[in-house]
C-alpha cells in the first residue's frame, strides 16, 4: 500500500492560512463543506480523492474476511470520518447522473 504523504501548502502562505482556517472549521464543526473548502485551498482534493478511494477499495475487497471483515468494516467508517472522507461526500451530492 502507498504510504505517500500528501503535502499541504508551505507554512505561512497565504494558501496555507485559507487551509489552516477551513481545516480548524472542520474539526471544530465536522462541517463536510470546510473540509472540502480547505483540501481545494491546498491543492490537494485530487490526490487527497484519489488515495481515499485507493484505501476504501483495498479495505472493500476484503469485507468478505471471515477472520478481518469486521476490522475491515471500521476502516472504511473510520476512513469516511475523515477530511478526505467528508470533502468527497460533499463533492458527491454535485454529482448528477449524465443524461443521455
């Protein structure tokens, strides 16, 4: 499993201020919109979208574990707790269906 960090905007920009901002909204309020406000600030919502994904599907493919199944499971809760996890489910209620 890639254990990539994601870096965050340099300390004292005035990219990182927006980030820090809206990221201490989010632990304050769990506010879905705050987290995906500070990982679009830093520029991270696609690499922060992407390695969620990445870990949900390492963890889904593995639900049906007699053994781990269950620690798969709080994985996934825990994974859909996080920023990344609350920033995508906001992006997801802009998601419409493509008409064809």
């Amino acid at each position: 499993m890639n254990k990539a960090t994601i870096k965050v905007p340099e300390k004292g920009t005035y990219q990182w201020q927006l980030f820090d901002y809206w990221s201490d909204e989010f632990r304050h309020t769990n506010a879905d919109h705050s987290a995906y406000i500070a990982l679009n600030f830093a520029g991270v919502l696609d690499a922060c979208r992407t390695k969620l994904q990445t870990l949900i599907q390492h963890h889904s493919q593995h639900l049906q574990d007699a053994k781990g199944g269950k620690c798969h499971r709080r994985a996934i809760a825990r994974l859909q707790n996080t920023m990344s996890g609350a920033a995508m489910s906001y992006e997801s209620c802009f998601r419409r269906p493509s008409a064809a």
